[in-house]
C-alpha cells in the first residue's frame, strides 16, 4: 500500500519567480487540515501497531507548480474541499510583488508531500 499525505512540518508556499529571480510570499495555512492529517497518522499507527501492515520505506517529495497570475492561483488554491488561506499579510504582500514584478514572472507553489509505502504482514509465516 503507498500513502501519499501532505508533510506536517512542510506547509504549501508561495512564491513570485521571474528569469534569475525567486521572492518569496508566505506559507499558507489550513487549520482544517490538521485533524485530518492526525486522523491519517492514526489510522496508519493502528494498523501498523495491530501488525496488519509493516512499513517499508517512507519519503519526503516536493513539486511546484507554476501560475500565470493571481486568478489562476485562487483557482488552483481552490480546487479543494479545504482550501488553504494566506497567513496575516501574505495576500498583501502578494499583491505587492506581483504589481512590481519583472516580465515573465510567474506565481510559484511549492507543494509538500510525504510518501509512506506499507507491505502487508505475511501471516502464514509468522
């Protein structure tokens, strides 16, 4: 079985990239998620605890996509049931970057993810 669930630790950023250059905005924020991802780590400790699963590999993975302006963002940003929200300030300073950007300038997210691979437990040999 592979799980794959957003990391923890690792919130999804935003950032306004244009040739040579990467400013930063913010990393975004979704208290929603949180129970849910708790509810994820739980379900995967019960099983692994019951010996129905034994864990096999675990990874961290990153992918970024790239957004032509702020409307696309909001878009892809909502595409979720839960959608993250900017911190205090990070819209506006979004805004702010995206007026004095340079030609060619995209909105970048990064996205973070963990990968958890599981194998059954064989319980005939055990």
């Amino acid at each position: 079985m592979i799980c794959i669930q957003p990391r923890r630790l690792k919130r999804p950023f935003i950032a306004v990239r244009a040739p040579g250059q990467r400013q930063p905005v913010a990393s975004l924020i979704n208290p929603a998620s949180e129970r849910l991802l708790s509810a994820a780590e739980a379900a995967i400790e019960t099983v692994v605890a019951k010996r129905l699963l034994v864990r096999i590999g675990k990874k961290n993975h990153q992918f970024r996509v790239r957004l032509a302006n702020p409307t696309e963002l909001d878009r892809y940003l909502h595409t979720g049931q839960r959608p993250p929200r900017f911190p205090a300030g990070g819209r506006s300073r979004l805004q702010a970057l995206w007026k004095s950007r340079r030609p060619g300038a995209q909105i970048e997210v990064t996205e973070y993810m963990v990968v958890i691979a599981m194998r059954a437990v064989d319980k005939a040999s055990t």
